[in-house]
C-alpha cells in the first residue's frame, strides 16, 4: 500500500486521537481477553480483573482460546471450501496470531477483509491490521456495530456487496442488550449482503450446567465496561434464524469442525458458536 506524506501525518494524528480515548482506569474486556490469549496489549487492571474471573471462571482461558481457534477453521473453511474472498469481521478485537486476513490470504491472497471496532487501544494497532497481500486489500472501521448504515457505507469501500461476504460476530453480540433489538442489528447487516453469504457468530451462553460461568459475567459487569449479556445454546441459535445452518450447528466453540482423533471431543466451552450461509 503506497503512502506519502500527508497519509502518515493523517495516520498519526488519528492515532494520538485513539490514545487520548484510551481509560486505563477500569478493565475493558478486550485487553482482557488479550492477557488471556498472551498479549502485551493490557493494563495492570486489565490483568487484576482477568485473574479474579479466571478465578471464579478457571476455564475461561480455554474459551478465549477455544474462540479464537473457531475463527481460525471457520474463515479458513470459507476460504477454501466454499470460494469466499470478503470478509466483514465486527469487534474484531486486539490483533494476535492469526487474525481474520492472514487466515484468508494464506489461503487466497486475493482476499479483501474489512475489521470494525470501536475500542480506541485497538484502533491504535490498526495499522498492524492494515496489511495485505498485493493482490488483496484490508481496511479497519471506527464504528459500534449498532452504526449498520455506517459499517455497510464504508464496507462498500473496500467490498463488493454484491458478491458473497463473510459477516464475521465474535463475541461481539454479547454487548448489546436485549432492549436493542440484537436480532435485529444482525438481521440487518445481512439483508445487505446476496445469497452465499455466511454468517459467523459466537457467544459466550448461560446454563445450569456452567454456574461458574454465571458468577464470573456478574463479576464483570460490576467492575468492567461495556456490560455483557449472556444467552442460551437456543437463544444464540436464534441468531442464524432464516439461514442454512451448517452441521453441527451452534455448538461449543472447541467442538465446531474440529480435526482430531476419531472418537475424541473436546472439552465444552461456554462460548458457542455456528455458521449459516444465507440462501
């Protein structure tokens, strides 16, 4: 991507910006969810809220970790199975190993892939999101994923919306409530994009069986922002309402599509998540 003068001025100014925006004074969920993945990217009282949780949650690190395993087999199944080459990844979070773009591209160069956050210590790593293969193309959103006109208007920047788009949610959904019409938002976005299509979502759920994970939300949305909803296995499934649900439907994140002995399932998770293409 060639850049001159006034870009890098452009680009530094907007980035003195974010860092003005960052408060380092209570835990924000996605620098937590970067001490649990091993990242450098948090605060001392990102760590202190992340090890309380992990206390009250202790596999909690295996579902961040579980999530991000998803994303990594889901983008590469529609890069390489299915024929995708647009990507629209929403609360894309702190960048790590593996990020939506290196997945495609690794697979199809030519991919083009546009990240939506608006979380401003992430929007300062942006520029380690804006890279791509020469045949591809990446671009990065500040906007909430409740802005759909917005994300669609600058998406259509970088994407062709009348080809088929991966509209990537993880772990994202779970911060509007259920007073804003979440189904909606979701429907929304994806009465913009054609037939073929997918949707890629995850959610972190609530069961009897998972108390724990109850305990450790209730803890967050005490001490940390933005607040969190949690939904059933059923409820999250809602979410592909009208789309063809790709086997095995939404499931624990550690057990979607996953390659291993025959025989051997991972231990569950309390994030689920799914795939459906739109018909």
């Amino acid at each position: 991507m060639k850049r001159d003068a006034h870009t890098d001025a452009h680009t530094e100014a907007r980035t003195e910006d974010f860092r003005d925006r960052i408060d380092t004074s209570r835990p924000h969920t996605a620098r937590i969810w970067n001490c649990w993945l091993g990242g450098k990217d948090n605060y001392p009282v990102d760590e202190a809220a992340g090890e309380q949780i992990r206390q009250l949650h202790p596999g909690i690190v295996d579902y961040a970790r579980a999530d991000r395993a998803f994303l990594g087999r889901a983008v590469r199944y529609l890069t390489d199975e299915v024929g995708i080459r647009q990507f629209l990844d929403i609360g894309t979070g702190l960048p790590t190993v593996d990020n939506t773009h290196e997945v495609a591209q690794r697979v199809a160069p030519e991919s083009r892939i546009v990240y939506v956050d608006n979380d401003p210590l992430v929007l300062c790593h942006a520029q380690a999101l804006l890279t791509s293969t020469p045949e591809g193309a990446t671009d990065y959103i500040d906007a909430d994923l409740r802005n759909v006109e917005q994300i669609l208007d600058h998406a259509a920047r970088t994407l062709d919306l009348s080809r088929p788009v991966a509209l990537i949610l993880l772990g994202v959904v779970i911060f509007v409530g259920d007073d804003e019409d979440p189904y909606g938002i979701v429907r929304n976005l994806l009465d913009a994009l054609p037939s073929g299509s997918h949707l890629v979502l995850s959610h972190t759920i609530t069961s009897p069986a998972m108390p724990d994970v109850d305990a450790a939300v209730a803890f967050w949305n005490e001490n940390g922002t933005p607040r969190l909803n949690q939904r059933t296995p059923q409820q999250v499934e809602r979410f592909f309402d009208g789309l063809e649900l790709l086997e095995p439907g939404v499931v624990s994140c550690s057990r979607w599509r996953v390659d291993g002995p025959a025989g051997e399932e991972p231990e569950e998770v309390a994030m689920f998540g799914g795939v459906g293409r739109k018909r």
